[in-house]
C-alpha cells in the first residue's frame, strides 16, 4: 500500500514536473523563433526554407531526399526551393551520372545566411551558458545530446 502510495505521488510530481517542462521549452522556442524570425525575414526566408536550407548546408539532396527529411510532398518541397532558388540560396544541379536526376546544391550566399544565423544562436547560447555553473552547462548539454538521440533513434523529421 505505501509502495501504491509513493507511485502516486511520483507520478503527480513528475506530471507537474513535465508539464512545467513544456511551458518552459514553449516559452523558450518562443524566444529563440522570435530571434530568428526576424533574422530570417531580412533575408526573406520562411522557416521551412531555413529548415531546408540546413539540411543541405553539407550535402546537395535529391528532391525526393529533401520531401521526406522535411516531411512534405515533393510538389511542395518543389515550391520551398523554386524560392529559394528565386533569391539565389540554392541552385539546381543535374547528376552526373543520370542527368534526368536533380540535386539541390546551397550557394554560396545560402551558406552565408546559415552561418549568420547559426551565429546569432551561438552568441544567444552563450550568454545563456554563462549565467549556468560549468557542471550544468555539461548536464545541459548531455540532455539535449540524449533528447537528440531519441530523435533519430525515432526517425523524427529532420
């Protein structure tokens, strides 16, 4: 009965717990889009381009690679990069071994806005770590290690 007892109460602490968690990342992805939004909209991009944009910063994608790592339809991942494409982030290029076949590759001015805004986030992350003490900037960062692990582990859209 007491073991019935302590299960309880674990599970309203740890349900306050997680909910409190989620208010906060809210709170947080809030803040961190708001920065970004703005970032974006001076270089007229959406999320979902950034987003696109990301996955190809590396490695030039086919459009079938692209639609299923940014869970959309190929039409509308079509749409995402003729934009992009429109302001000069990417550019399209044929296999070379299959010329029907098409990647897309980011450009130079691409990389650019990926690097701004990659470090705009790293200036806002680093004045969060400096408020943290060194042993909970690691926790922090082995946390968030393990939630990205669960990720891919869940194949989520990356």
């Amino acid at each position: 009965m007491e073991q019935a007892i302590m299960s309880d109460t674990t599970s309203e602490v740890q349900t306050a717990d997680i909910e409190r968690l989620a208010d906060i990342i809210l709170n947080l992805q809030h803040c961190f889009m708001m920065g970004l939004s703005e970032q974006l909209a001076r270089g007229q991009v959406s999320f979902s381009q950034f987003f696109l944009l990301g996955h190809i910063t590396h490695e030039s994608l086919s459009m079938t690679v692209i639609a299923k790592r940014m869970n959309h339809t190929t039409a509308a991942a079509t749409g995402i990069v003729d934009r992009l494409a429109k302001f000069g982030y990417v550019q399209r290029v044929a296999a070379e071994n299959d010329r029907r076949k098409v990647f897309v590759k980011i450009t130079s001015k691409g990389t650019d806005l990926v690097d701004s805004i990659r470090q705009d986030i790293i200036k806002n992350l680093s004045q969060i770590m400096s408020l943290l003490p060194p042993q909970d900037q690691k926790a922090w960062l082995r946390i968030y290690e393990r939630m990205q692990d669960y990720c891919q582990d869940k194949q989520c859209p990356q």
